[in-house]
C-alpha cells in the first residue's frame, strides 16, 4: 500500500489480480476510455505480482 492509501501491488496475490480482472471485464460491453484504463492497471498489477510469485518460487 502506498502512502496515498492506493494499492502498489506488492500486497497483492497473482490469484486476486487475475480475480479482480475477471470481475472487471464480466458482462462489459462497452469499453470506455477509463474502463480501459483501470484493465490496464489490473494487468499491470498481475504481471507483478506473476513476476514477484515466480521469483520467491526459484
């Protein structure tokens, strides 16, 4: 968490990013501007903590 109480990542799970994704993208039609902002951030969110999971893993 960072000091602006925004989520950094660092706390999270791959397994909770990928369910945040999920329930981000269920039933969207339509794709605004900030909708796909926020999945942009979400997979950012996955891909570190993917990254960070597999390199405590090795």
């Amino acid at each position: 968490m960072t000091t602006s109480g925004v989520c950094c990542g660092r706390c999270v799970s791959a397994a909770a990013a990928n369910a945040a994704i999920r329930r981000h993208v269920a039933g969207r039609v339509v794709w605004t501007p900030e909708a796909l902002a926020e999945l942009d951030r979400l997979r950012a969110l996955w891909r570190e903590a993917v990254r960070r999971e597999l390199t405590a893993a090795a």
